[in-house]
C-alpha cells in the first residue's frame, strides 16, 4: 500500500485487543432459546447466517468462500445435507471429495464460525428430485412425505445417520462443535394440505424423530406454522418482518431470505438490487427477528447431473453477495456487510427488549429498543416509494422511499437501506486466444478425436415392452436418456401409407427433451420449458418400402424437486405416437417397443480420464460438426496462475462436459431467453418478486461455464463432450474471470462509512468525517492504476457509462488521482472542501470508476 490512512494511526490499542478477542468463536455447550433469540452459553444472541451448499463448490474452495462470509459479517454457515449425494446406492454411502460434510462443517469452525445443518432430509434446493435418491421411489407401499411407515423408516435411518456422524467427530455445539441448529423437514406447509390428515401425524412423526436423536441443540421446521413444540417454526420468503413465531416462547427466525433467484434454462437471469434485500433484512430486526439467513450467500454450481426444476441451469450463482465463481458480487456484499456491522451495534438493545412501534406518518413507522440501562437503538422505515421527511425524537430525518434508517443510539442515522456507500466492482470475461502466450484458448479442429454415439437401440440388455413406457420409473435416473424404438414393415396391404408419399409423424411427450430420428436420420426435436415440460411434436416424414424404425431419444434435465406429490412426476413418451396419411391415422403407441436406457458412450465410460478407451477415438481430417449424438475429446494445457477459468460454449448445441473425468455439468447454449421482460435497470423499490429484475433476454440463459481450479492438472488435462444436439466444438472458447472496475457513487447525504461508525474512539468526529468513498482493489497484491472517471457535482450513470451531468468541479480528477492511484486502498471525502462547489444550492455526489493491476 503507498500509504496508511492518517485514521489507521488514531485507533486506540485496548480497541485492537477488543476487536481481536472478538476474531474468533469460542463454541458453547449449550444452545437453548427463548422468545428473543437463540441463546449461548446463557447468552441471547443475534446471529448473521447465510447458505453455502458444500457440494456446489469444491474442498479446494471452501476456506476461501468462509473467511469471505466471515469478513461480510456472517456469525452461521448454513447448509442443506442432500441425500441422495451421500447414499446413491441404498445402504452404500459416500462422504469423499465434494461430498466430505464433515470436512466442510471443520472447515466452517476453523473460521470460528457457527453451523445450521439443514438434514431435511427433503431440501427442495433446486437440486434433483429434491435431494432423496431415486431408489426410494421403487420400495415397495411406498408414499413420501407422510404418514407412510416405509418412507419414514428410511427417513429416520439416513437423519440418524448423519446426527451419528455428526456426533462421532464431536461437531454439535453440546459437544464443543461449531453446530447450533438443525432442520427436519422443509417447506412442507406449503403443500401439507394436499396430503390431509396424515399430513399433521407426519409432522409429529418427524418433530418427535428428530428429537429423540439428542443432538443437544434446537431443531427447526421452516414454513410449518404447527411445528409441535419445542421445535421452532421459522420463515421463508423475500420478506419475513411480518412473520410471528406460533408461540411466544419462541424467537424470530428467517431461515430463508433469498438474495436473488435461480436461473433455469430458457429463461432470463433474475436478479436483486442490494437495496431491497438490505431493507428486507433491516425491517426484519426492525420488527423483532434476531437470526436471518440468506439464501444464498454464494450459490455455486451445479455440477454432473445435481440440477432438479427441471431445466435449472448448471450456474447457481443466485445473484447471491459471493458469485459462483467465488468473487465477491459488489455492492450487494459490501452493503450488507455494513449493515451487519451496524445491526451487531444495535444487538445490546435488540437482545434486551421487544420493539416499541410509533406510527410517523402513512407507511411511516419507528421501532426502538430501549432498556433500563440505557441502550437504546431504533429503526425508521419509510414502506412507500416517494422519499418523506419525518420527525422523530425532536429531530427531523429524511427517509428515501423504501428504506430503513438504523440509528444504533437512538439519535443518528449510521445506515441507510437505500444509500450504498460500498463500492461496486464489475466482472470480465478474458478470452485466450492463439496469439497469447496461455496454453489454455480456442481449439482447432486438429485438436479433436470424435466417437459417434449409435442411433436407437446399440446395447445388449436392450429390453422390449408392449406400448409407452413412462421414463424415471424406467431409468431410475440412471442416465438422462432412454430410446424408444419401433420397427415395421410397408407393404401394399396399406394403401393408405404409401412409401416415398409425406407422412405425418405426431408424437406427445411429457418432456423433457426429444429427438426423433426416422430410418437413422434426425428429423427434428423439441423441448419443454421451467412452465410446462409437455412436448408436442409434429413432423412430416417420408417412409420407405419395407422395413422402417422410428428411433425417440427421451432426455430429462433434472427431476421435479418441489411441490406435493412432487416424486410422481413423469417424463418420456408416453403418447400418443401416430402415423397419418390420406386422412388416415394409425397409432403406434400400444405396440411393441423395444428400449435401452442411457448411452453406450456412458457405458463405455468415455468421459472417464483413463486410456482404457483411447483406441475407440477417431482423428480424421475433417471432424464431424452440427450433427446430433457425437462425442468429443481434446488435451489443453491449464492456464498458469490461479485465475478463475470459465467455458464459453457458444456453437455447441446441448450435452454435458467432463475436465479430467469431472463433470461440470450440462451445457445448453441454444436454449436462449425470451426477447422481453428485460430492462437497463430495476427500480428496487416496491416488493420484490423472481420475475421482476431480469437480463440478459434475447441471449442463451447460459453461456459460461465454470471450471474449477482444482479440476485442472499441471501439463495436458483432458475434456470430453457429449453433443446431443449438435455443434462445432472448434467454436469453443476459454477464459478467465477478473474484477474489471471499481466504482463507487456517493452523495452528501449519504451517511459516514460503516467502518469508522464502529471505532467511536476516534479522535474525528462521524460529522466531521461525512460521507466518504472508499475504494479497494481485489488482491491484496493489487494497486489502483488508474481513474477512468471522476466527478464531483451530479454525476449520472451507471458503472462503466458514467457521466458528468449538469455540473461537474473542474478538479475531481487530479484529486481522486492523488488519493487513489498506486495504492491498494483509498477514502475520498465527498464534500466541497475538497472538491470545491460546482453548483451551489443541490445536492452533490462523488462518483468514480477505477482499475487495478498487479
């Protein structure tokens, strides 16, 4: 760094020692709760959560992504236990790699972090089937989710079974560890109705369950209102500040505060303005909450075959404060960040007391916690859209339309919801091409060897059937896919279907995916949607004399992972298959079908990393492109350093990609978003909903890939593509993921930053601070290298466009660059002392653009 800034120097040392004692957790042996919070060691406590899935991510990923939560504030990790991950096989489990939960719970606690483990064992999630493996669907008398002696034997081995686990390394909290809650269930009073009253024996059923597994800490049900006491019901959903716990005995609690949305192919990227999840989060503690999760702190990625929805894309990145790739998403991570700071400032008053309510106008309202020892904290909130000016405690504030004002002592504004002083960092994408000198680029087509997957039916425990087979019941989610394959003969006993005449060729399916090829020829395909998997496909077709075969390719992109009854979802073809000619229409459906689950590439293995099937590949000259059902294979050399590396699998059609035997899930880069329902820029204020704050439309829902670090080797590392659909994997693009800018856009009424509000020993007064810009590069290895923009006066734009607006000081850039450039970190005032007064009588705001360089 150039140089420290003179406030550095003026931080007391017994501040130091405080602030460090506080660096680290000690665990308590007893986790209890009453009607305001959990509490620790005897002690109430306001707790910070947020979701990090261990198996969206890797081991290699997982310090980082903690002390990354930690640094935003987080006190809990909490993370869901996915069933199906850990027993593929019944009675044969598996905790290695990504999977080590274990690993990841020691990891969280080496952070000095708390957990929350979701064990459901149903977690919705978007994951596939909604976590539960599919070989429970095939035990005999089986009913989930109830009142069903099979489905909760084996409901209550595997939860046992992770509680033991648990146990055995000393984990939970009774014991010393780092785990203060449990789950049981999920979401199910969203759709309990539908199962009766069995529904309510069930939830019995799993309350007294979980129980009587002593774990020694609190378990919670969310979105049960009738969670039998003692466990806690708790809240789900965009807002939870008007939720209320179904017993006084119990505290406030957000399990689920969803920080963006998930993407699904076909479908825009949904996204959530930091200032509506900040005042989400404050008018929850404004209104009594005192543990709050975000769902998801950082999503990940959705790797192999994990996505449920169906159609819920491989990124899961979730608008969520960390990206998938593990950068920090700027300003929604930095601006909660501050708001943890100040609502950890509140938590003496928040802890000690319910809230009293003062109304201050329509849609104006005051929270304060006070206590007889004279902490004090309040909350004003402002629930319109048009800015108001109150009048509380003698003083008059201004409240931006939608948002909460925290005043810690009752008296000063230390947060806004809605004035972000945190920075905001832009992301690029930088392409390898041939002429860097980066092993990792574009490759040409010398560089591949191809296998083509046979089509119909190529595998000897191919099997027939009369009529329609439904395809999960069929293929146990073995394989994505299933053939469907007829034969029959033409011949002039049918005068109405005549060799070489067009014949229409109907087939229904209920999804998710077909391809239809007449005599070995693709004739065309369709797809469902995220709204409705159903496909409907007409083609025109011409037979030929004699025999002819009608080979469907089925595929699913995820199982149904949510809603009652949710297990009973079909796909495949089910019908009707017809013929129709000369007014005529013959139905294929109840004949003789002959199937073969998966692909022999799949059981070839030739995604695996091994030589056993490098003889089968082909190297001809011109390699086989835009042509359905081929398999690729290429070496490439990992880029050096430890950039975050993506895929761009543009000119690829649909199919799944392997790194070194890894899958790193499904590409579809054709399944592009509607053209409507985007726009530059999202309003936050008003209620928030998945639909109301998207990009990217017109353009394919997915189109970057990710590939971790720790699934590339040093010297040739291999990839492998199923390409179902068809492509040109020449087309195919590397490249890493960097912090572009730094920006940054505050005003003069914006308050101080968060980070002096928590030191009040300073000698500098917060007045005599104001608002300031702060600015901080990525690395720490990482200096300021140059201003792209600076200008003091009413800037207008956003990052990356901004502009000067109506007024500007002359100086703005000289002075942001002496601040600013060759250091790794800078705060610059926003004020006219330093800047002088352009336009005298208005409001003024500094805004900023900045890059940085190793």
């Amino acid at each position: 760094m150039k140089r420290c800034h003179h406030l550095c120097r003026l931080l007391p040392l017994w501040l130091s020692l405080v602030i460090l004692s506080f660096s680290h957790i000690s665990y308590g042996d007893n986790v209890t709760y009453d009607h305001r919070a959990l509490v620790i060691n005897g002690v109430r406590r306001v707790l910070i959560s947020g979701s990090i899935h261990y198996p969206r991510s890797t081991p290699e990923m997982w310090p980082d992504l903690i002390q990354k939560a930690k640094d935003g504030g987080l006190d809990v990790v909490e993370t869901y236990v996915f069933w199906n991950l850990h027993e593929p096989v019944q009675g044969q489990y598996d905790f290695e790699g990504r999977k080590d939960l274990v690993q990841f719970v020691k990891t969280v606690a080496e952070a000095g972090l708390y957990v929350h483990l979701r064990i459901g064992p149903y977690v919705c999630a978007e994951w596939n089937y909604g976590g539960f493996p599919l070989w429970l669907h095939f035990i005999p008398g089986i009913k989930f989710r109830t009142d069903n002696e099979p489905f909760k034997t084996e409901m209550q081995r595997f939860t046992a079974k992770i509680v033991d686990l648990m146990k055995q390394e000393n984990l939970y909290a009774s014991q010393g560890g780092p785990i203060i809650l449990s789950q049981i269930e999920n979401e199910y009073g969203n759709i309990d109705s539908a199962y009766g009253a069995a529904a309510q024996r069930y939830i019995q059923w799993s309350a007294s369950m979980a129980l009587s597994l002593d774990t020694g800490v609190p378990w919670v049900m969310c979105q049960q209102s009738d969670a039998p006491d003692p466990i806690i019901n708790t809240c789900n959903g965009f807002y939870c500040d008007q939720f209320s716990p179904n017993s006084n005995n119990k505290p406030k609690m957000w399990t689920e505060n969803w920080s963006g949305w998930f993407l699904s192919f076909g479908g825009s990227a949904p996204y959530r303005p930091p200032q509506d999840l900040a005042f989400a989060v404050a008018r929850f503690f404004q209104r009594g909450g005192t543990f709050q999760n975000y769902y998801m702190y950082q999503g990940g990625t959705n790797f192999g075959r994990t996505t449920g929805g169906p159609f819920i894309a491989t990124s899961y990145d979730y608008d969520a404060p960390i990206d998938e790739y593990g950068l920090l998403n700027q300003p929604k991570w930095g601006h909660l960040r501050d708001l943890h700071k100040v609502i950890k400032q509140c938590e003496p008053a928040l802890i000690a007391t319910d809230p009293t309510y003062t109304s201050l106008g329509q849609n104006l309202e005051a929270h304060v916690y006070k206590t007889s020892s004279g902490a004090c904290a309040a909350f004003l909130a402002n629930i319109n859209t048009q800015d108001a000016t109150v009048k509380f405690n003698g003083k008059t504030y201004q409240l931006p339309g939608w948002s909460v004002s925290i005043l810690p002592d009752c008296k000063n504004v230390v947060y806004n919801t809605a004035q972000i002083n945190s920075q905001e960092t832009t992301t690029e994408m930088r392409y390898l091409s041939e002429s860097t000198d980066q092993p990792l680029s574009r490759l040409s087509s010398s560089g591949w060897s191809y296998l083509k997957e046979p089509v119909g039916i190529s595998k000897a425990d191919a099997f027939t059937r009369n009529g329609l087979v439904e395809q999960i019941n069929t293929t146990a989610d073995a394989s994505d896919y299933l053939w469907y394959s007829i034969s029959f003969n033409i011949t002039m006993g049918e005068p109405w279907l005549i060799s070489g005449m067009q014949t229409l060729l109907h087939v229904e399916s209920l999804g998710h995916v077909l391809r239809i090829f007449v005599n070995g020829y693709y004739i065309g395909g369709g797809m469902g949607s995220a709204s409705s998997t159903n496909i409907s496909l007409s083609k025109l077709i011409i037979l030929n004399k004699g025999k002819n075969t009608i080979d469907l390719l089925s595929a699913t992109v995820g199982l149904q992972n949510y809603g009652a009854f949710f297990d009973l979802s079909g796909a495949g073809v089910t019908g009707p298959v017809t013929l129709s000619a000369n007014g005529v229409t013959f139905d294929l459906s109840p004949y003789v079908w002959t199937y073969q689950i998966g692909l022999k590439g799949e059981d070839m293995s030739l995604f695996d990393d091994s030589d056993s099937s490098a003889s089968l590949w082909l190297s001809d000259s011109t390699l086989p492109t835009n042509v359905p059902l081929v398999w690729y294979k290429t070496q490439f050399g990992a880029p050096a350093g430890n950039d975050l590396v993506a895929i761009d699998f543009t000119g690829m059609g649909k199919g799944e990609a392997w790194i070194n035997g890894q899958s790193i899930g499904r590409f579809w880069p054709t399944y592009t978003a509607p053209l409507s329902g985007c726009s530059d820029s999202c309003n936050y204020k008003g209620a928030y909903s998945s639909s109301k704050c998207l990009k990217n439309c017109g353009k394919p829902s997915q189109q970057l890939y990710h590939v971790p670090r720790s699934f590339l080797k040093e010297g040739a590392n291999t990839m492998v593509l199923f390409e179902e659909e068809g492509g040109d994997p020449t087309k195919i693009s590397f490249a890493t993921r960097h912090t572009g800018s730094l920006c940054a856009h505050v005003s003069e009424m914006h308050p101080a930053p968060v980070n002096f509000e928590v030191y009040p020993e300073l000698a500098v007064s917060k007045q005599k601070l104001g608002p300031m810009v702060h600015l901080t590069c990525p690395g720490p290895n990482q200096l300021i290298n140059e201003v792209k923009f600076a200008s003091f006066g009413m800037p207008q734009g956003t990052c990356g466009s901004y502009s000067h607006g109506k007024c500007s000081s002359t100086n703005a850039l000289s002075v942001v660059q002496q601040a600013c450039v060759g250091t790794n970190s800078c705060r610059v005032p926003v004020s006219t002392k330093a800047f002088g007064d352009p336009c005298r009588g208005v409001t003024k705001s500094l805004a900023i653009e900045a890059t940085c360089s190793s």
